[in-house]
C-alpha cells in the first residue's frame, strides 16, 4: 500500500506487454502503481517482482470493457489509496478484418475495450486530479490512429479518437495543473505484434527507418517523462515512438 506522500499511478492493461512495462518503470521511478487487467496470474506475478525490486505495487482485476467496472474500479483506487496521479489507459485490442466483413460487434468491442473505458477511468480521475492540482492522464493511441491500416478500421477509430479525446481533456483540464497526452506507438514487440507472424514483421522492418521493431520499454521511456513534474508544460500532444515509421 502507498504511503501520504507517495504519488499513485493506475496502469491498465499491464499483465503484460506494453502495460507491464510501463508499470515496472513507473514503479523503478517511485510510484506505487496499482496493475490492472483481466489476467490475474501475471498480475500477481508482476506485483511480485516490483516488490521484489522494492517497489510498490498492487493489482486489480477487471474487464474494462465493462464501463461500470471500469468507474468502480477507479473509484475503489481512490479511496484506498487516498489520490491518483497518474493514469495510463493502456489496455488495447485489436479485431482486424476488411471493412466490408467487419461486423458491428467487431466494431463496438474494439471502441468499447480501446477508447470507451478510457473516457470513463479518464472521467472518474478528473476530479480527484484537479482538487490535488496536479494529474497526468497517458493515453496510449497508435500509429494507426495517424496513418490508418487496411483490416484496423475498428482499432485506427479508436485510436484517432482518443486524439480528439485527449485535446479536448487536456483544454478543461489544465488550468488544474492536470496534463493529457497520447503516445502512439509504432511497431512493439508484443503478443498484439507477435500475432501478425514473422514473415509480416520481416516485411515492415526494412519500412522503419531505424530498421528494427520496438521494445515496450522504449513506450515505458516516453510515458515516464509524460508522468513526470518535468512535464508540466507538455498537454494535448501526441508523441510518437514509431523509430520514424509514421514520418
Ligand atoms: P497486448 O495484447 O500484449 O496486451 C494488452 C493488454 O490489455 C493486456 O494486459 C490485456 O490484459 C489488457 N486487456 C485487453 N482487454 C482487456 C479488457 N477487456 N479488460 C482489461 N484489460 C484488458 O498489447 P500491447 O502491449 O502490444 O499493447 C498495449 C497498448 O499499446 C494497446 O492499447 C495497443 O493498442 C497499443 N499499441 C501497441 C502496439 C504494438 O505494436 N504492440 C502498436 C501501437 C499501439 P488481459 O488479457 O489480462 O485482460
């Protein structure tokens, strides 16, 4: 559990990937990060291995595509822990498929998981963040959002919006010492990339002007400096970790 003065970030989707490491840097810089996900195995087991490194941490369950789960959730966090500093709305899915057979359920499960339960932890973050006058809502878009991906129809909506989103949060909130931001990531070394199979990955490396794929915690580096004091006078931007790909 976190003590006073120690500044709490809730990460979402982080039994794995991306999300774990972004949760493994916020908690080697402080924080006392509340993990959440569906899993709870790896939950456990990241929460484990934080300590282990004398860092702070704990993990919550939930199914974020459930929007009141997602604001119980938040608000549970809230009075246990007294404040929330930080939240990265990580958790991501993709249901790829051409847009004349994508179905609407396809299309609602993606929006649902990628952008509606961040607009709702976003919502219930709000108000806590601006009575302490200081918050740092991450968002973590995607290239895709940017570019647009033949089969991403659902997720590229998703992720364009949490732009949109994030520049119309970033304008309300600011005044409170609250900042928003979106890191869109490029290609990660992830299970969601491991899926596309290496003879894709070998086709789009050679695309990325760095030549290569990116590592999580290369997104952990960028969402660090976002959640920091540092960062104060930085709102409503996208940073892209992308090696160059969406140039
Ligand atoms: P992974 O598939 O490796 O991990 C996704 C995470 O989201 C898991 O922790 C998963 O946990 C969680 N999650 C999924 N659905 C739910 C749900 N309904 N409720 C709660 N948690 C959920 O993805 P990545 O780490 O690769 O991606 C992380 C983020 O980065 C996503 O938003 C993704 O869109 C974005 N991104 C990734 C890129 C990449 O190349 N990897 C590129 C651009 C953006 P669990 O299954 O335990 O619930």
């Amino acid at each position: 559990m976190s003590d006073d003065t120690q500044r709490v970030a809730v990460v979402t989707g982080a039994s794995r990937g991306i999300g774990k490491a972004i949760a493994e840097r916020l908690a080697s810089d402080g924080r006392h990060v509340v993990c959440v996900a569906r899993s709870e195995g790896p939950l456990t087991e990241l929460v484990e291995k934080i300590r282990a490194s004398g860092g702070s941490a704990e993990c919550v369950t939930c199914d974020l595509s459930d929007g009141g789960s997602v604001g119980t959730m938040i608000d549970d966090v809230v009075e246990r822990c007294g404040r929330v500093d930080v939240l990265v709305n990580n958790a991501g899915i993709t249901k790829d498929g051409l847009v004349m057979r994508m179905s609407d359920e396809d299309f609602d499960d993606v929006l649902n998981v990628n952008l509606r339960s961040a607009f709702i932890a976003s919502r219930h973050v709000a108000r806590p963040m601006m009575r302490a006058r200081f918050g740092r809502i991450i968002n973590i878009g995607s290239v895709s959002g940017l570019m647009g991906n033949p089969g991403q129809t659902n997720y590229a909506a998703s992720k364009a919006a949490m732009v949109g989103m994030s520049k119309s949060m970033a304008k309300e909130l600011g005044a409170k010492g609250v900042t928003v931001n979106v890191v869109a990531p490029g290609f990660i070394k992830t299970d969601m990339t491991d899926i596309l199979g290496e003879e894709l990955m070998k086709e789009v490396a050679p695309r990325i002007p760095v030549r290569r794929l990116g590592q999580p915690e290369e997104i952990a580096n960028a969402v660090s400096w976002l959640s920091s004091d540092e960062s104060g006078y930085v709102t409503g931007q996208v940073l892209v970790v992308d090696g160059g790909l969406a140039m």
